[in-house]
C-alpha cells in the first residue's frame, strides 16, 4: 500500500510559546513544519501577557518607590508626578514589538519553516485529518500533514453577569492599552491577574477595589492572603471579600460602572470609571471544528490530552494553555518540545508537573514550587512546617522591607522538603531555587547546612530550615 503524501510533517495551529517551541524542534530534526496565525505572531505572552505586563508593573514600581523612600530611608526625599500613561503605554508597545520581532518573526525566517497568515479549522474526517485555512482577502487552502498541533492558547473569560455585556468593562488585554489612568477601577477577581492588574493600576495613581469571590491567591498557602491584604490596604486598595457579582449597569448620571454584588449575605452596590474583570481564562478552541476531526474537549471547551499530549485523534496533539494546564509560558515552551519527540520519535514521554514553579508579580511577589500543607496533608503524607517572618532575614532588613515570610512543608518522617512558598522581595528567585531543592530530594537537615551567600534573599530558605531545630531568632545575623 503507498503511504499518503503529506503537504507538512508538522502543521502547528497558533504562534506562541507552545507552537515556536515545536516548531524549533522539529526543524531542528529536519521536519518540514507549517504554522498558521490568524492574529499576531507570537500569542499572549509576547503581546498581551507576560511581557507587557511585567514591563509595566517595573514602571509602577519605580513610580511607588520613589515616593514609599521617603518612608523607608531615613535621608531620602523623593517626590512622583502623575504618571503619562499615553507615553507609558508607547514604550510598553516598543518593547513588546522589538521582543516580537527578535525572538519570533525573525526567528521564524532564521529556522526556515513557512509561516502563513490565516485562520485555520479541521476537515476531513478522524482517519483522514486535514485543515483548511482563510488567509487574508478570503483566499482558501487545504494543507494535509502528517501530524498537527494545536496551540491556540486561552483568552479572558468573562463571566455571566447580569448587564455586563452592555457596559465597557476592560480585560487584562484591553486595560493595558488606556491612554489614561482611570480615576477609579472595580476589579473582579482574586487570581494572580487580578492582583497584579489591581497593584499596577493603584500604583499608577487609580483608586482601586478589587471583588473578591474567596480570598486572594486562594490556591496558594493562607499564609499568603493577609500579607497581600495587608500591602493592598498600606497602598490604598480595598479588598472586598466574599463578593459576588449580581449585575452591572452604567449610571447615566456619572457614566460609571456601578457593580451590584452579595457580600457575606447582604447586596451591596460599588462604583467605579472603570471595571476590569480578571475572573480566569479560558483555552481558545472554538471554529476549530475539533469534533469532525474526532478530538473530543472538557466543560472549558480545553481540548482533552493524555500525559504525552495527545488528543483523541492519535495525529493530533496540543500543547499550552490549550490544553487547560498550567497557564504559563514555561509550560506551554515544554509541551511544544516533548509533543515533536514523542510524535516523531515515539518517545513516549509524560508532562510531569512535580516541581512546577509559580509566581505571582505583585509587590512583595508571591511564589511557590511543590506541595501546600493542604496539598501534602490531602495525599496522605504526614508532614511538618515552619513558616519564617521576614524579619529573620538579613536582606529584607536592610531592604526596610519584612513584610512576607517564607514556608517550607517537609515530610514529617524523612525530612523530605515537599513544598516552599515565599511571599517577599524576589520570591521568584526563591522559587527557582526551590526547584532544585526539591528535585534533588533534599532534607531540610540538608538544606539548614548548605552554603548560603550572606545578604541575598534566597538566604532565607537555609534560615526557614534551620528553623526546625533552631530558635532563629537567637542567630546572629552574620553566623549560621
């Protein structure tokens, strides 16, 4: 029997981490590798996510601290005018274009595989699977390879509330391109958008209330809520718990958003400029026509993978935040690489999320790799843990900054570290760190005498070890 011919051997649906990641691999294994983009090269976190954001919460940073020095080091007089947001949000779109053209239009050109603007959707049949793509103008083309991606990513999910789809609200996307600061917001949400968006807009010079369903960070150690409550509050943000949205309207009055919302048993009415809701994200997968093609997906509408990430249709894979994992970049980088081993090579290699790092950019960050208390306790392990103040640590003293701490879940038997979680200055570092800590399998017997450099942050996971044993507090600052 002759073996069908194949326009691709790899025809990627989607441009950003997942899909360049992919598509560097098995170029790099001589594949010939299609990828096609309805919107702007390079999906959310070149565009409208991770680097953006961060750019801006950097500016918001270097606004604040300018005038929280003042407070801090005895000396220092510094002063902040209002901020440009029009030229602000100029320089973010600069950087974003120049990331996006270094690391993926050119990148694209540099490794050679096509490149083609257009929305593409299955056709065919589950046994014979092929897309067909629209490209600008209407044009039309079928493309038949012999394995597919699909990395399309996730969008903002706005939830169903009463009059919401009739007032301007903003989303994490849309907020980031105002050409002005907003006098007031109502945020929606308690996530890690949520907080970031909330933290960068009142740093900006907007009277912030965030809408809270639980508490913040509700998937992280409780440890965690109060110090960011804490913060929020020192800077001027009211954290609504409990809260849930019932309606929303414009005033015809002020042309605010008023938000109708059952707090703790009672309806209470908020107004605000402007409303962001940041409620949590959704995987891009509708017009796909998965279902021709025998790829079934989940209530999120997230297509269904097995641990090596393929779908239903054994020719079709996906990888990223399609897939309704973990919703970052790193993830989705490290899908598109195992899916083109395991589809070219038979691999068989499984995603394992063991040591996932996580981060949330606010000011203190809040950061975390392995296991919660909750999460260790739920498997049935017996564990022990220690949570340090910042105050015991030497750098955030002479940062004038202790507000956080770090905690470390151990097995309670072994000594096994299964969790750190830091709230504080460079918790994302601490994280990292973490990382290789737990990969190593380390004891927090070890990890209380390994080196340590004097006046770093990370400093800090060798102090919250020692702090099974030892009064730290007794410790002199310069002995371990």
């Amino acid at each position: 029997m002759t073996a069908p011919a194949f326009d691709y051997d790899l025809a990627i649906i989607g441009s950003g981490g997942g899909a360049f990641a992919a598509a560097i691999r098995a170029t790099n294994r001589g594949k010939r590798v299609l990828m096609v983009e309805r919107g702007t090269i390079g999906g959310t976190c070149v565009n409208t996510g991770c680097i953006p954001s961060k750019a801006l919460l950097a500016a918001a940073e270097a606004r604040h601290g300018a005038l929280d020095a003042s407070g801090r080091f005895p000396g220092i007089s510094t002063s902040a005018v209002p901020v440009n947001m029009a030229e602000l949000i100029g320089g973010k779109r600069s950087l974003v274009e120049s990331i996006r053209s270094e690391k993926y239009v050119d990148l694209a050109s540099d490794y050679g595989w096509d490149l083609r603007r257009g929305t593409a959707a299955f056709a065919g049949s589950a046994a014979a699977p092929v897309l067909n793509i629209t490209g600008p103008g209407g044009t039309t083309g079928t493309v038949i390879a012999e394995q597919y991606l699909v990395a399309t990513g996730s969008a903002p999910w706005i939830p169903a509330v009463q009059g919401l789809d009739e007032v301007d609200y903003l989303t994490s996307t849309s907020a980031m391109e105002l050409d002005e600061v907003p006098v007031s917001m109502l945020v929606l949400g308690g996530g890690y958008v949520a907080l970031e968006q909330a933290q960068l807009f009142a740093r900006l010079g907007t009277r912030v209330t965030m809408l809270v369903r639980s508490r913040v960070a509700s998937m992280e150690e409780p440890e965690a809520a109060p110090v960011l409550m804490e913060v929020f509050a020192d800077e001027g943000i009211q954290v609504v718990r409990r809260a849930t949205a019932s309606s929303v309207q414009t005033d015809p009055a002020t042309g605010n958003v008023v938000v109708k919302a059952a707090v703790s048993g009672g309806d209470e009415e908020f107004s605000a400029a402007r409303l962001l809701v940041a409620t949590g994200r959704r995987p891009v997968t509708e017009d796909l026509n998965l279902c021709m093609v025998g790829v079934e997906t989940g209530n999120r509408g997230e297509i269904l993978v097995d641990a090596t990430l393929r779908s239903t249709n054994p020719r079709i894979w996906a990888a990223g935040d399609v897939t309704g994992h973990p919703e970052f970049v790193y993830v989705a980088a490290a899908h598109g690489s195992l899916m083109v081993e395991n589809a070219f090579s038979g691999a068989g290699r499984e995603v394992n999320y063991r040591n996932l790092p996580r981060v949330t950019f606010t000011s203190p960050a809040l950061a975390a790799v392995g296991m919660t208390d909750k999460e260790a306790n739920q498997a049935g392990i017996r564990c022990t843990c220690r949570v340090l103040p910042l105050e015991y640590v030497p750098r955030a003293l002479v940062n004038r900054d202790t507000r956080g701490f770090i905690k470390i879940v151990a097995d309670a038997d072994t000594g096994r570290i299964l969790g750190i979680t830091a709230v504080g200055k460079e918790a994302g570092d601490i994280a990292a760190a973490g990382v290789y800590i737990l990969e190593a399998g380390m004891t927090v017997e070890q990890v209380a005498n390994l080196w340590s450099p004097y006046l770093t942050m990370a400093e800090g996971i060798k102090i919250a070890a020692q702090s099974f044993t030892t009064d730290v507090s007794k410790l002199s600052c310069c002995a371990a």
